[in-house]
C-alpha cells in the first residue's frame, strides 16, 4: 500500500499568461521566470518543476510532444516493431553534436538508460523502464542504431523514450548523483548552458549546431521569482517577458495596452492527499464522506473566478484518454450523505 493515497477534487486549472513582449527584440533576448530554485540540471535526477522547465530546453530525446500533443520523432529517422512488440530498434540521426562539439551515438543512449536502472542512481523514473519486475534491455547494436528488448508489450513504452539522453563521455565513471555536470551541464537541446547564479538566474545559449534546424531566440533567461506577486511587478516593469496570472487578477490586467493575454486550460488538477498511514485516513469511508461533504464548484467560482472545470480522476479532463462522464465514479456534493458515513463510522458532528 502506498505511504498517500490521493483524491482528486478540483480541476482542470485555468492558466493565463501574460507577455509584455515574446522576444527583446533588440537583443533577441527572452526573459521568463522560474517559480523556484532549481535542484539539478540532469533530466534523469531531477523532480521539481523548475529544474524541468530549466533542463527542457538543453536535453533532447529520441521523441519529444509537440504542441497538439502528439509523440514525434526527435533524435531518430526511423524506429522499427517486431511483430510481438517485443523489440524496438532505432535508427539515430548523423551528425548530430553535444554541446561539446562531441558526437552523438548509440552508446549516448545505452548508457542514459541504464543509469536510469542502475539501483546506485538516485531517479525517480527507474520504474518506466522495468515490466513486472524486469527490466527493459538496451543494447546499441551500431554507432547509430540501438535495439530495445522488452519483457512484455508496454504501451506508454515510445513516451518514456523522449527521456532526456545523457552524454557518456562526460559521466562514464563519475557519480552520476554528486556530478559537477548537474550544474554545468551539456546536452543535445535548442539550448545550451551558460551560466546558474543561485536565487538569481539561469542563463542559456542558442545552440547553433542544433540538429532541428534554427533556433530562434539567442538567449533565455529565466529568472528564479518564487513569490507570484513579485513576478506581476517585474512583468508589468518589462523585467521578465511571461508571468502566470492568478484568476482574481485577470480584470486589472486585461485592459493593459502593453500586454498580451493569453487564456487557456493546462494539463495540470488540484487534489488532497491522505496519509494511508493515519487511522482516519486509512478508512475508505471517511474519505468518502470528505469527498461528498467538498463542493468543487464553489470553489472554481470562487477561488478561480470561474476559470477552471471539475476533474473527477488524477489527469487533466483536456487529455484524450479522460474517460467520458458515465464511467467515472462521482462524488457530487452532498453533506447530508457526508454526515450520514460519518455517523454510519462513529464521528458526531458537534
């Protein structure tokens, strides 16, 4: 039994962004903001969601989501299925570069991924490569092409390979988890590290060997900003050139000739989580009754000035795989059923 068991509440969060300029066009310069200092700079070790919007831009993978969602080709030309599902080879681009200057290769890949499974490597993402209990075998099987053995057919199997991929000869023999790479580090992306002053910045390069072609803007730097209302001053001063903006701010902003506003749903819900561990908790019945007894829509109108949707299961209701409405198991609001389960376990409300 896992340590928390989670309950999704709310809702498919409204997000909105405003941008006081895309690009400085001056110096070709764009500056964003980052809720929080990131940890590592090391796709395979980090956690939290600066480090990934930070390590997103200078990691690349064999296949990456483009904007409509869908899983494209990155690092490969062709990639090929045995019948049984069983055995993936990929064919890799040449000529593709580090940052370094160093060439890409087979071994590159082979060598990410089975850091990945190396039980010493502190990542969180070992178990996206393992299939009840065994592990996938990677295996580069030319300077350019690697052939992948799976347990058994896994369909989330071509997602987990847009892992961003780890250059071997810069960490081959070197802890991977204390590495002076996870602050300096060298990857394959449109971007490519400059320098991390802490509770500053981080500043990125354009990679001008990019293997997707141009890279537009010259520079990034994305500023490390935890407090939101700080980060509206330093929008609203032309310090930064993107900021979320919180529901209820929405009006004061709208009208601003020197913004663009920017409405729409992100892949992200809001949800309390319970401490399986907790003799409260632990009763399915009480979280029931908390379920019942939380009117999300209140708090979306309130809250979220009306800028969000109810989601009933862990995953964006935007995804396509959110099932449809009949097979979901609802909690609608309810306190009187809520009282009634609380009652029904022992609990009187004063």
């Amino acid at each position: 039994m896992n340590k928390y068991y989670y309950w999704v509440l709310v809702m498919g969060l409204s997000a909105l962004m405003g941008c006081s300029s895309s690009v400085n066009k001056s110096t070709d310069i764009l500056q964003m903001r980052l809720g929080g200092e990131p940890s590592v700079l090391n796709p395979i070790l980090s956690t939290d969601v600066p480090s990934s919007e930070v390590g997103g831009l200078i990691f690349d993978g064999l296949f990456h989501v483009n904007s409509d969602l869908q899983l494209e080709a990155n690092l490969i030309t062709t990639y090929n299925v045995s019948e049984d599902h069983l055995v993936y080879t990929f064919s890799l681009k040449p000529d593709v570069k580090w940052h370094d200057g160093h060439p890409f290769t087979s071994e590159d890949v082979v060598f990410t991924f089975n850091k990945i499974l190396d039980p010493s490597t502190n990542t969180v993402r070992r178990s996206n490569y393992i299939i009840n209990q065994k592990p996938i075998l990677f295996e580069a099987t030319g300077p350019l092409e690697v052939t992948v053995s799976l347990p058994q057919p896994f369909s989330p199997f071509l997602l987990h390979m847009g892992m961003g991929i780890l250059p071997k000869h810069l960490l081959e023999g070197v802890d991977i988890n204390t590495a002076t790479f996870n602050r300096q580090p060298v990857g394959l992306g449109p971007f490519k590290f400059h320098s991390w002053h802490s509770s500053q910045f981080v500043r990125l390069k354009r990679n001008e060997d990019y293997h997707r072609g141009e890279v537009r803007v010259a520079e990034i730097i994305q500023k490390i900003i935890p407090d939101q209302n700080t980060a509206l001053v330093s929008l609203e001063r032309g310090e930064i050139d993107r900021a979320g903006i919180p529901a209820k701010d929405v009006p004061r902003y709208r009208d601003q000739p020197e913004l663009d506003i920017y409405e729409y749903y992100d892949l992200v819900y809001t949800y309390l989580g319970f401490n399986l561990k907790h003799p409260i908790f632990s009763n399915t019945q009480i979280r029931q009754a908390i379920a019942y007894a939380l009117d999300r829509q209140i708090m979306i109108d309130s809250v979220l000035k009306g800028m969000g949707q109810e989601a009933h299961l862990p995953s964006s209701p935007l995804l396509w795989s959110y099932p449809e409405d009949d097979r979901i198991k609802k909690y609608a609001y309810n306190p009187e059923k809520s009282r009634a389960i609380l009652a029904q376990e022992g609990f009187v409300l004063n």
